[in-house]
C-alpha cells in the first residue's frame, strides 16, 4: 500500500453522496432532432445521455439530496462547516447552503456559506476544507457540489449539458481517499466561458476554452510535481474534470505526453466515465462524479492505489493534486448506482426536455405553484414574494418500472410517465 506521507493525521473524504435528476435525453434523439451525425455527439464528444432537472428541481434540491446520502452514516453534530459550489447559483447574496442546511436540520452552530470559481469551486473548498480538519481534527466538512449545466438549444455546447450534485464529508477519519498535501495550483485571467448576471446560459468559446484547459492541467502538473516530486507512473489511475468525456482522453494523452512517460493508457479512465456519460456536464460536482463511478464501478480493489485528480474552472482555476484509496472504501460507496439511480430515470422527447429548460419562475415576486415531477427526498414546490420555497417530500421509490425507459408525457401543467 502507497503511504499517505501526512505525518501522523490522514484527512480525506470520509463519505461520498451523489444526485441525479429523475429524467434524462438520448443524445441519439437530440441528434436526430438537430440534423447531427449521432457519432458527434456518442464518439466525438463522448456522451450518450443527458439528465435534465424538472421545473421543481434546482442546485438545492439536488445538492440536498446528495447530502443526504453522505450524511446517512455521519453523526450531523460533528459537522462544523458547510460549504456549498456552485455556478448555476439561484441568488446573488443569500447562500444556496443556508436552503439545504434547513432541509437537512444541520446543527445550528454549523457555518454554511457558497463558494464559485467555476467549475474548480468545489475543489478551492475541499483545499479550504482539509485546512478546517487539519486545525481541529474532531470537526468534519460537508461540501456539495451542484449545477445545472445550461448551454441554450442548437448551440455547440447543448450536447454537453446535464445536471447533478455531489457531497462529500471531509474528515480525519477518511474512509474512501486520503489526500495527499501537495497541491499543484494555476490561475490565469482568460475569458473561455462565463454568465453574466443578466443571463441564463453561459457565453463560452468552447474551442477556446478546451485550450485553456489543457495549458491549466500543463502549468498545475508542473507545479504538483515540483511539490511531490511524482512522477505520472506513480499515479494509478487520474480523474479529471469532465466537461464531456472525450475531454479525459485528450487531457490524459497531453499529460502522459508532458510527462514524457510511457504513451497514455486511455483504457485506465474508462471506469471514471461511466456515469458522466449518462449524466453530462454538472460543472463543480462533475471531477467527483468520474471520482465516485471510478471507485464504485471499477472491477479491481483500487485500496491502496494512489489517484491523481484534476480540476479544472473557466475564467480560470485549475488545480492538480492527488489521494490514496482506503482499504475497506467499497463497504461506504453505493456499487449498485447505475442500476438504481441511472437506470430507473425517465426518458424525455426532445419536446418534453425543450419544455423543462423552457420553464421559467415568475419573476413579478407572485405567488407560483411548480408542477409536481418526480424528485428526491426534496423539491423546489414554489415561490413567493420573490423567495423560493423548499419542501421535503416522501422519499421516492426505488422504482425498476416495468418499462424503465418509458417517455413522458405531458399532464395539465406538469407532467407525467406515461
Ligand atoms: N463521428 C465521430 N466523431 C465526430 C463526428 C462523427 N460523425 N463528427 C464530429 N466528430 C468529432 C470531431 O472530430 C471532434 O473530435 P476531436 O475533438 O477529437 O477533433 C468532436 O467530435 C467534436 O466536434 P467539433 O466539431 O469540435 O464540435 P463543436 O465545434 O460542435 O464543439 C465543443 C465541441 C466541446 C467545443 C462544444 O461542445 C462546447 O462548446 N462545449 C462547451 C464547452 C466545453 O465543454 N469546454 C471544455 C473545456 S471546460
């Protein structure tokens, strides 16, 4: 087994929880529908599916939801912080972690504020977060991760669009990844993609912005290794950032090429892009995403194997560092995933998924009813007097319908399986 080299104290992810919304897009139909060759979007880009959140699901719902999976072995009174990321923010000054840490009863004396740098924000606080524990041991982090990644219709980055929620509790008690301490960091002022206040979507130079990405892993690889003195053969497996999965390949094979090491094995990031290819873009919570389908779906024991992980933020901030799997870590994650989050999911026509985007909460400060989806354990039920307004719901059955991919239809002003 690798040593952690973190003097006596190991700090790391603790617990793991993730969230997908219930309903997804065929990138095959969404092709078809914009008169593309289907091979772009599966083999080009890499994607096969897109989960789409409904009207009654944003950044809170789904973030709570997969808090709630991380904290379901966690006592809440050691939770010290809560710190939520997020690009796709739903107000300018109150924290989107204040909603979740009322819907998940955390303790009052538990600090709860938002943090965005892009896609990198949920990395700048897990770094913030191993400095909380390495402070204070007995304390632990809960940090969520979560987005709706929104590029418009017919736009080069629709394809890439998805949605879903990551937490993670950090702690000296790590049970899943200990991190290691050396941190390879870059920052450059560059404009590849952003979103204005006034807007929706983001404006991005996605060309553009796959060039800047991989100068950013270049510059924090140089730096991690001037820190670690590693080498890439000493990283068992790598994670990286996932806008689309295609953008692992090429990251991995500049990499491997910097490294000036043996040629890239793109087969070793296979397992960490399971579920992204069924799930797109969710921005900040998108490299713990590969993170979670590498550890729950790879057939090996990686106990023991050292990680190597990339972050990568627009505008931009990217950051490389690196963790040890900790034995026993499968007992802690949820192996059946796929088949229980990923598989039960509904299908959407195109229109269906073009009415889900299209939706918009009335922004007069009235009183608004959202039609009822299925959700997790929480949902967005509605606004008024310009405050959105949250509510726990039944926890939704496990379902394995007897026609698990059936369409939806629509019924009165919400919508239905049919
Ligand atoms: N079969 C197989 N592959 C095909 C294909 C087909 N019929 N048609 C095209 N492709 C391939 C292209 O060769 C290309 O592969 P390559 O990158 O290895 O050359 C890939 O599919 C994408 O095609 P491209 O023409 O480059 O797509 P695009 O101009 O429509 O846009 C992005 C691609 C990624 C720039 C766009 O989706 C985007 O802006 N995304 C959002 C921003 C983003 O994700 N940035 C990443 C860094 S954060």
């Amino acid at each position: 087994m690798r040593s952690t080299k973190h003097n006596q104290m190991q700090v790391g992810i603790e617990a793991l929880g993730m969230y997908v919304p219930r309903y997804y897009l065929p990138l095959r139909d969404l092709a078809a529908a914009r008169g593309v060759a289907p091979g772009k979007f599966l083999q080009g880009l890499g994607q096969e599916e897109m989960g789409v959140p409904p009207p009654d699901e944003d950044v809170v719902t789904m973030a709570a939801n997969a808090a709630r999976e991380a904290l379901a072995v966690v006592d809440t009174d050691s939770i010290d912080t809560l710190m939520f990321a997020t690009e796709s923010g739903i107000d300018q000054s109150k924290a989107a972690a204040i909603y979740v840490h009322h819907l998940l009863q955390l303790p009052k004396y538990c600090k709860s504020f938002e943090i965005k740098q892009a896609c990198c924000g949920s990395t700048a606080a897990l770094q913030m977060a191993l400095a909380i524990v390495a402070q204070r041991p007995e304390r632990k982090v809960l940090i969520v991760a979560s987005d709706v990644a929104r590029y418009g219709f017919n736009t080069p980055g629709e394809p890439t669009q998805g949605a879903g929620a990551v937490a993670m509790v950090i702690s000296a008690t790590p049970r899943i990844l200990a991190l290691e301490p050396e941190w390879g960091a870059y920052t450059e002022d560059v404009m590849d993609f952003w979103r204005p206040n006034y807007l929706d979507e983001a404006v991005v130079d996605g060309k553009y912005s796959i060039k800047v990405y991989l100068k950013a892993l270049a510059e924090s690889w140089t730096q991690y290794v001037a820190e670690s003195g590693r080498t890439l053969a000493q990283h068992d497996r790598c994670c990286y950032h996932l806008p689309f999965t295609r953008m692992a390949h090429k990251a991995h094979q500049h990499l491997s090429k910097l490294a000036g090491g043996d040629p890239a094995d793109v087969t070793l990031l296979a397992d960490s892009l399971q579920y992204n290819r069924r799930i797109g873009n969710s921005y900040t919570a998108s490299l713990y995403v590969g993170l979670l389908s590498l550890l729950e779906t790879a057939a090996t024991d990686l106990a023991g194997q050292r990680l190597g992980l990339f972050s990568y933020g627009s505008g931009c901030m990217a950051a490389f560092f690196s963790g040890v799997v900790m034995k026993g870590y499968r007992k802690h994650l949820q192996p059946d995933r796929a088949s229980v989050d990923l598989d039960t999911r509904h299908r959407l026509t195109v229109e269906l998924y073009e009415a889900f985007y299209r939706h918009e909460l009335p922004r007069d400060g009235r009183r608004y009813r959202t039609p009822v989806n299925e959700t997790g354990n929480f949902r967005l039920s509605g606004v008024e007097g310009h405050k959105r307004l949250y509510e726990s719901c039944a926890p939704v059955a496990r379902l394995v319908p007897e026609t698990p991919r059936a369409p939806v239809r629509r019924v009165g002003g919400g919508y239905c399986i049919a």
